[in-house]
C-alpha cells in the first residue's frame, strides 16, 4: 500500500495550534517536552542512587513532589509518542531507517544523532526550555523570550548546516 500525502502545512498549522490552544485551556500550560527528560532523569537517579540525586540542587527539587513522572508533561510526551505512531502507522510512513548521507556511514551517523541530541537536550536545559516550550508556547503567550530563543535557534541551525553539509552529500 502506497503512502498518504503529507498534511499541507497550513492545516498542519492550524492543527498545532488549535493543540497549543487546547493545551493551555485544559491543562494551564504550554507544550513542552525537554521537562519530561529531566524528571525522568532524576527518577532513574532516584532508583539508582538515591542519596546522589535527592542531595543533587538540581535534580533534589524534582523529588521533593514525589514521584517525578507523576507530570502532566509525562502524559504529553507519552501522548505525542502515541500520537506520532498512530499517525504513521495509519499514513503507511513507518519505516524503521538511518537516514543519511552519501559521504556517512551507519555508525558515525548515529553518534552524530547522538552528540546532536545530547548538544540540544543541554541548550534545553540552559534556555530552561525546548523549542516547544519556549518558542510555541512563548511565542503563543507573547513573551520577548519565546521570540529571541526561535531566532537564535534558527540562526544557529543555519550556521551550523552550513559546517555539516559536505557530510550530507
């Protein structure tokens, strides 16, 4: 069975936005997801060194509630989970895959995902929010912050696609 086509991005826009929407009216916050990463963080510390992470400054404040993935964020990344492999199993776009250049080979592919993901989850966590956290729901709330965090995260994707792209072709 062939695959659907993509939404069309204006009824993909209006779509996350009528979600950002719902999600402030529902819940009181905005989308966000590297939250999630850093509660589960100090709930895998939690069951492997206790101590550590209570007496962590950073991480002992998301024990002090009980258990950190008892979050409204931990059921919004669950459900976007959910949600995105529903969508591709019902397009017919799921397909297990590395996607990479021609000049890349499989394993220095992956450690570059790798390094990536590990280089944005620190920004996340130093901006004290991701791209949806700050820049949608920001942005959707008017905040100067929201704003000046998607343009430096667009400049600095532009720059940086610039140094990589040989590795792509």
């Amino acid at each position: 069975m062939s695959p659907r086509a993509f939404w069309s991005p204006l009824w993909a826009g209006i779509g996350l936005g009528v979600a950002l929407f719902l999600t402030f009216v529902l819940t009181g916050h905005g989308l966000g997801a590297s939250g999630f990463f850093t509660r589960l963080t100090a709930d895998l510390g939690q069951w492997i060194a206790p101590e550590l992470t209570s007496n962590n400054r950073y991480l002992g404040d998301y024990l002090s509630n009980g258990s950190p993935l008892q979050s409204w964020i931990t059921w919004e990344v669950v459900g976007a989970f959910v949600g995105a492999l529903v969508g591709a199993l019902s397009s017919h776009r799921f397909r297990p895959q590395i996607e990479r250049g021609a000049s890349s080979g499989r394993s220095s592919r992956i450690l570059m995902a790798l390094l990536g993901g590990i280089l944005t989850g620190l920004g996340a966590r130093l901006a004290r929010g991701c791209t949806s956290g700050l820049g949608l729901s920001g942005g959707a709330a008017l905040a100067v912050g929201g704003f000046v965090f998607l343009l430096c995260f667009f400049a600095a994707g532009f720059a940086f696609s610039l140094i990589v792209r040989r590795y792509w072709q």
